[in-house]
C-alpha cells in the first residue's frame, strides 16, 4: 500500500520528534488508511500522530481538512504516495529561514514501477521555472533556490499567509458539492 510506504519514509526523516505533527486525513477512502495509521503511529509512537476523517471525498477538501487541523506555523502537503528523502523536512524548515519567504516546494519526481510510454513525454512541459507535468503532480525546478510562479509550488506554506482565519482578503467558502475553497481577493473583502 503507498500509505504506508509514505509513512514508513516520513518516520525517517531527520527533524526531531517536537518539531513536526503528522496528520493525516482520510479522504472517505475505501482502502486501508486508518489500518496503514494505526500501524506508523504503533510503530512510532514517540511522533506526534493525529488522524482525522474527512467524509467529503477530493484532494482539496482533505487539504483544507489538514489546513485547519494544523497546529504548527507552518504546514505541508503530500500526497499518499510519496517516498521522502531523510532531509526533506529539513530542507523546507531551512527555506522558511530566508526572509519574506512564504512558499517553499522542492521536486516532484515520479518513481515509475516500469518505464513510461514515450507518449507520455508529450505532457511535458518545460520553461525558465523547470521542467513539470500537471498531469502527474511532477515539477523539478532544477538545483538552487530561485523565484518561480507560485502555481507550481504547493508543498509548505506558512500557516499565517495560507490561512488568515478571518483577517485580510481570504475567505472560507462551501461550494454547491460541499467542498470547501479557498478565495483570495486582491482588494477589498471578498463576497461568496
């Protein structure tokens, strides 16, 4: 199960215990995310484990699910079938230190089980900010730290520029289906 192979990377990652939480938020799966859980948090129970479900099934309602849960000052999003590198956690908490910095993101590389078609390379696109393919989730900007448009960045974020609460020109709003979304208006407040 990719769960618990995230999982099992994410106890291997390098900060200490006090420094991060790990929530994650079942999306009205029907596979085995609790069990997948209940066996990280067994595992390690020394981490700071939190589990939450979300009955309305969407990326974005888990995510904002998670947003809301979130007790630290910053917060990242992976998906459920991630593998980290040790350093990860590290490398973002290092980014955050640079000033006026607000989003931070890394590569995206897929792990293939066996090679891609070559048709697949035909949703690939490549410019000054990298190389990536909204399809996949993929983006690789490439070695060193430079400005990009945030459109390809959604990995960590500060939870004071993400998420306001009530301040500014952020609004939580329920759409038709129930999701909920985020609005951002550049002036002014903004309606439903």
């Amino acid at each position: 199960m990719a769960l618990a192979r995230t999982l099992t990377s994410i106890i291997k990652i390098d900060c200490l215990p006090d420094d991060f939480e790990i929530l994650v938020v079942d999306n009205a799966s029907i596979d085995q995310t609790r069990s997948a859980f209940e066996t990280a948090h067994a595992s390690s129970p020394h981490l700071n484990w939190r589990y939450f479900f979300e009955p309305i099934p969407g990326l974005l309602s888990a995510r904002h699910k998670g947003a809301l849960e979130a007790a630290g000052d910053v917060f990242v999003f992976i998906d459920d079938d991630v593998r980290l590198a040790t350093d990860w956690l590290s490398a973002i908490k290092e980014a955050f230190t640079i000033p006026g910095t607000a989003l931070v993101g890394g590569p995206s590389q897929p792990l293939y089980e066996e090679c891609p078609s070559e048709w697949l390379r035909e949703f690939y696109w490549e410019n000054d900010s990298g190389l990536g393919c909204e399809y996949l989730s993929v983006f690789d900007g490439g070695a060193g730290v430079k400005e990009i448009d945030p459109m390809y960045v959604w990995g960590a974020t500060k939870n004071s520029a993400a998420l306001p609460r009530g301040r500014g020109n952020w609004t939580w709003f329920q759409n038709q289906t129930g999701s909920y979304a985020l609005r951002l208006s550049p002036t002014g407040s903004c309606g439903s």
